[in-house]
C-alpha cells in the first residue's frame, strides 16, 4: 500500500524559515513516483496548489510564494521537501503534499498525505 508521510510543520514567526517533508513509501514494493506537487488550504478556503516537481525534476511554485518558497527531492529517500522561507502570516494552512505514483498492482494513481499544519501567528 502506497502511503506518503509528511512532517516538519508547527509555529513559526513571521519572517522565519520551516521545511515540509513527504517522503513516499509502498510496503517494499516497488513503485515509480511521476509528478509531485505540494498543496494547502487555509482556515475557510479551498485548497489551492503552492508549486510542482516533475518526474524529470523540475520545479515550479505559484506567484504567491515565489521567491520564498522552494521544492527539492532527494531520490534516495522518495523524498519531496518544501522549504518555505520568509513565511508569514497568510501562509497559514494546511499542507498536503500529492504525488502520482505507478504500482504494478494499482498503475498510475494519485495519493495525497495526511497533511501538516503550518502557523503564523500574526
């Protein structure tokens, strides 16, 4: 069973730094990780995409956080990290981080995690 676990959310002051993890996993089966992408949503909002990493690697984030927020993989690991800096207030949420995963037992199905709470206290 695929299964994606985040970590690394909590407090953090205006101006401050936090880094997201979403490290994917399949019960020692192999699988094939495509497109990734982390997500959030705020308190009374719809959730709404904050950047992308393609199966090639390459990455790309939303106006709104571009220039603070940055994604990066470590293959190694099945690995997706966001590194979120200069947060502030409006950048609290939810964090979900989705990846489209190939199983042989499943094919190609997108899988979300459990999401990470991220605080900005204003």
């Amino acid at each position: 069973q695929v299964q994606l676990a985040e970590s690394g959310g909590g407090l953090a002051q205006s101006g401050t730094s936090l880094t997201l993890s979403c490290e994917a996993s399949a019960s020692g089966r192999w699988f094939v990780i495509n497109d990734r992408a982390w997500y959030r949503q705020a308190p009374g909002k719809e959730r709404e995409l904050v950047g992308t990493v393609s199966k090639g690697g390459a990455t790309n984030v939303v106006d709104s956080v571009k220039g603070r927020f940055n994604l990066s993989t470590a293959d190694s690991k099945n690995a997706m990290y966001l590194q979120m800096n200069s947060l502030k207030p409006e950048d609290t949420a939810v964090y979900y981080c989705k990846a489209n995963i190939w199983t042989m037992s499943q094919g190609s199905v997108d899988y979300w995690g459990q999401g990470t709470q991220v605080t900005v206290p204003s």
